[in-house]
C-alpha cells in the first residue's frame, strides 16, 4: 500500500537537483496497491475496447496484428475513469509544479502503454526508440514539460524498462528527435550522440512508482523479455500559460483549441485540465 507520508510527498532541494542535472527524478510510491489493481484492468477494458462513456480516444486504437508489438494510445482519460482519475490527479500536479518551480500544471495528454513479454524470442517489435517527448510537441510554446510515467508492475531492464540519457535535456532540441516508433536503437544512439557524452542510465522502479522526466530528456526502452505484460499510465504536463506555436510542427492537440487555432493562443480550455494550481 501507500502511506500517507508518501502521498504528501515535498519536492526536496535534492530532487530538484537531481531533476535539474539529470533530467529525470523517481518518486516515491504514488499509487496503492489497490489502484495500481483498478489500472491493470483499466488496461484490459481499454484494450478490448470497453470504454466508460460514449467517446474514443484522441488517436483511435486498431489493434496490431503482431502479438509482440508494443500497443499505445493517447487521452485514455477520455474513455477511462480510473485513467482520468490518476493523470489528472493534484498530487502528482503539485510535484510537477515544485520540480518545475512553476505556479500551475495542466494536463498536455496522456498515453496509455503496453509492452508484450516476448519471454526468450529474439524481435525489436516492443523497442521504444531513442527520442525525445518535445520532438513531437513543437506546437507548444514551452519545452518545459514533464512526462510522469507510472509503473504498474515492478520494472527493470528484464522487463522492457526505460532509460535515460543522464543529462541529455541540456543539449537543447536535436532535429528529427521524433523517433519512439523506430526500434533500432543503436542507429539512433549513433545519430544523437554525435560526440556528445552518452550515458545510460535505467528508471529501476517499483509497482506505484514514476519517473518524472522532461520533454528534452532522450529516454527509450528495449524488449520486455519476460513472460508478463509490462503495463503504463502516462501523464504528459506543461506549465500553465503554455500556448499554441504556429507553423512549426502538426499535432493533434492543436486541434483542440478550435477550428481555426492562432499563434499564442493558451492551452486553456476542458481539453488540457488543471491538476495542480497555487
């Protein structure tokens, strides 16, 4: 379970610090056993489709015919309660806010993730490539944003953990940073690094933990080489105030601020919830 201590966590000096000079900081636990339970079966209803209310989420699932191929989808909160309840929840917004040393949080969207174990066989299909979250949200005006991501079952490198480049976030936007989708890692690894000091280092994380990395932090993970599936909710979040950078870049929550969306417009409305405000 999670003690309430735990639940009323303060961002130390010393977490800001490591966020800062790492570009990531692992939390303590942030879910009880009991919810990590109700969003394991979140995942099992999403995945079959069973959807609570009468919407879709903001890019439609098909299921892939490949068993080993890794499943995502965006806004599960859209169409999943427990979902909704964990990535819009105050908490994890406050210390969002104290790392971020910024007075609001919103939510920028969420990501729904499952890995199959693939147990001893030998495929790239569950590798998340080298990348960087920013690579895909240059519409937003902040670069500033933190990706919290939540283990719901203990995670490692035997199981398709992710990892960080320690530091990485300091070496500003690399173009074509968008690369999630492509699973061959040590081709990226040799496109980004480029004299620059490369260092892997594994979010090693507990059922109930996150790890709170930001938007510039390359991060990626390589098979889940277990028999078990290796389940995640993702809270995507931005300060508040971020806004609508025209003419760069296409995505999909540019579409949310209306019809016909302008330069400098806020990422304001019911679409990008408050979690966490001053």
């Amino acid at each position: 379970m999670t003690s309430q201590a735990e639940r009323t966590y303060k961002i130390t000096a010393q977490d800001k610090d490591t966020f800062n000079r790492d570009g990531y900081w692992i939390s303590p636990k942030l879910l009880d056993d009991d919810q990590i339970e109700r969003l394991r079966r979140a995942h099992e209803r999403v995945w079959a489709g069973d959807y609570d209310g009468d919407g879709l989420p903001m890019n439609h699932y098909h299921a892939n015919p490949n068993p080993d191929s890794l499943r995502k989808l965006d806004n599960g909160w859209w169409i999943n309660d427990e979902i909704r309840k964990t990535v819009t929840d105050p908490f994890i917004g406050e210390l969002t806010a104290d790392l971020l040393e910024t007075d609001e949080i919103r939510l920028w969207h969420d990501q729904v993730i499952y890995k199959p174990g693939v147990g001893d066989k030998e495929t790239k299909s569950g590798n998340v490539g080298w990348h960087q979250d920013y690579g895909y949200w240059q519409c937003s005006s902040n670069p500033n944003m933190v990706t919290v991501w939540i283990a719901l079952q203990d995670t490692d490198l035997t199981n398709g953990g992710m990892m960080t480049i320690l530091g990485s976030h300091k070496w500003g936007l690399i173009p074509d940073s968008n690369t999630f989708f492509d699973p061959n890692m040590e081709e990226l690894r040799n496109k980004y690094a480029a004299g620059r000091e490369w260092v892997e280092e594994p979010c090693i994380l507990k059922a109930g933990q996150a790890s709170f990395h930001h938007a510039l932090t390359f991060h990626g993970s390589g098979a889940n080489k277990t028999n078990e599936p290796r389940m995640s909710v993702v809270a995507h979040l931005m300060p508040g105030g971020t806004s609508y950078r025209a003419g760069v870049q296409r995505h999909d929550n540019s579409r949310l601020l209306g019809p016909r969306p302008y330069h400098g417009q806020a990422f304001a409305n019911e679409y990008f919830p408050v979690l966490f405000k001053r």
